[in-house]
C-alpha cells in the first residue's frame, strides 16, 4: 500500500444537487500498541505488517465534510484544533475552498472527542462558526457534562491520552457554544435531505449524517469504524468504543446500510484522502473500496 495519507487540503464533488467538500484538517499518528483491546502488540504488528503498513504508528487523516445543499451550508464536525503538531487545518482549508466559516449555518457534532470538537473556538476563544446552530445527540452532550464520563473515559481512552484531557477539551470547547446548540433525541431528518442516524457504542451519543439529493445519497460515518482494515476484521475492539457491545450493533447496522444502499462514504479516519469510497458486504466484515482522486 502507498503512504496512507496524500497532503491534500479538500476535494470538491457533488451528491445530487448537493455541492459538497471533503476537507482535511491535517493528519494524526496513532501509537499503535496502545489501539486495540483484544490484540496483543505482536498480534497488531502481524496485522498491520500483512497490511505493509509502519508497525509502530498508524497515520490518520482527519477528514471533514462540507455541505451546500442550496438552502443550507451544513458542517459536520469541526476538526481538531491543536490536539496534535499536525492538526488544526480546517477552517485555513475551508477558507482555502472558498467557504467563509461565518456562512456555515449549522454545523452537525457526530460526537466529543477532541478531533472531532477540538476546532470549535478560534486562538481567541470565539466560535469559529459564530452564525452557526449546532446540532448533537442529547445523549451525547449530557455524558460529557456528567459525574461518570470521567470513569469511563479513564477506563477505556487513558492508553492514548489523559482522561483530563478529554474532560478538558469537551468542557472547554463545548460550553461557549451552549445556548447556539439543539439537542437530538432521535433519529429524524434534520433539514430537507440531511438525516441524523444513531451510531451509539462509540461514544454514549454517536451519531451517522446522510445526505440524499435527486436520488443520490452519501453518508458520513465518522467514527463508526475508526480504520478501513477493521471492516474486514470486525471482531477487533478499538480502546476509542467507550460501549463496545452497542459499537458493534451500530457497527454492523451502518455498515449493512450503506453497503445495501452503494452509497458514497466518507469516514473520518480512513485513508487515503479525501477519506472517500464504497463499502461491499463479505461474509465477515466488509471491504473497503476508496475512490481515487
């Protein structure tokens, strides 16, 4: 396999009438002894070895969707921030793409982690999508402002980073913006042609956004899978899936989905950029075919 991870800044194409921009907000590299709850490290070397991938960090683009449906200008996810030495890109990209981040109306937080909120306020503090309404599960949101969210982050993510950390990140980015957020409580049609999905297990409010116009439809699966090689192993457990039994129903009803359907994909985490493909259904797990731009 080829670098993993191509340094493109965004990529254009159209779903529909939908004008959409896969974005990328930089990459981050993942120690790899520390990823997997059911591997040992000599069995996560033999794997990523058979893959020809490094065996001592996996690179993982971070990549961001965009969305013009013609009404609205929707952002799922807003990046990472100054989580790691190579991250932070997202709005200099979507600048870069030519959307001004005052434009974007409504922006979908699929969930908390800090790559996926890290980017919600600028060096000063500000929203950096400060005419924005932001949509999370309620869920969600309430797991990262309660008493128990610190043991289970402890429990299952303090291998990769500091509980605190988490906490951190979480509190300080999400509660300038909490009288701009509406709570989601089901799945529902967000706006014309922009579906919520649940995709709990990850995180406790997890959620999948698809995008439907003129008979084409697209799916942001973010963190439902976190690396493309775990669809054909779907028994392995990444230390990210906070509820690992509910991650796998999720899992496997996403991925069913959209491999019935043959809708576009794009998943944060997956290589190469811009973080695009198909699923096709196996008899154990799926396989992942990325486009090629």
């Amino acid at each position: 396999m080829s670098n993993p991870l191509k340094n493109d800044d965004f990529y254009r194409f159209r779903t529909g009438r939908f004008e959409c921009i896969s974005v990328s907000d930089g990459y981050y590299e993942y120690d790899t002894r520390h990823l997997f709850k059911n591997l040992s490290e000599s069995e996560v070397i033999a794997l990523l070895r058979s893959l020809k991938l490094p065996t001592d960090k996996i690179i993982s683009p971070y990549t961001f969707l965009f969305v013009d449906t013609g009404t609205n200008k929707v952002l799922v996810d807003m990046g990472a921030g100054k989580l790691g030495p190579n991250t932070g890109k997202l709005v200099r990209n979507l600048k870069s793409a030519g959307i001004h981040p005052g434009d974007i109306d409504t922006v979908i937080i699929t969930h908390a982690h800090p790559d996926h909120i890290g980017g919600t306020l600028d060096d000063s503090g500000k929203p950096n999508y400060p005419n924005a309404r932001y949509y999370i599960m309620k869920d969600e949101w309430d797991f990262w402002f309660s008493d128990e969210a610190f043991a289970k982050v402890q429990e299952r993510l303090s291998s990769i980073l500091r509980p605190e950390i988490f906490m951190k990140i979480a509190h300080e980015q999400l509660t300038p913006i909490k009288d701009h957020v509406e709570f989601v409580t089901q799945e529902s049609e967000l706006l014309p042609g922009v579906y919520l999905y649940k995709a709990y297990g990850h995180t406790p409010g997890h959620m999948v956004v698809s995008f439907t116009s003129e008979g084409e439809e697209l799916f942001f699966t973010s963190d439902t899978v976190v690396f493309p090689f775990m669809l054909e192993q779907p028994e392995i457990i990444p230390v990210f899936d906070i509820m690992t039994d509910i991650a796998d129903t999720s899992k496997h009803r996403i991925f069913d989905l959209v491999a019935e359907r043959k809708a576009p994909v794009l998943a944060q985490h997956f290589y190469p950029f811009p973080s695009m493909g198909y699923i096709v259904k196996k008899d154990r797990g799926w396989l992942w075919q990325p486009i090629r731009v």
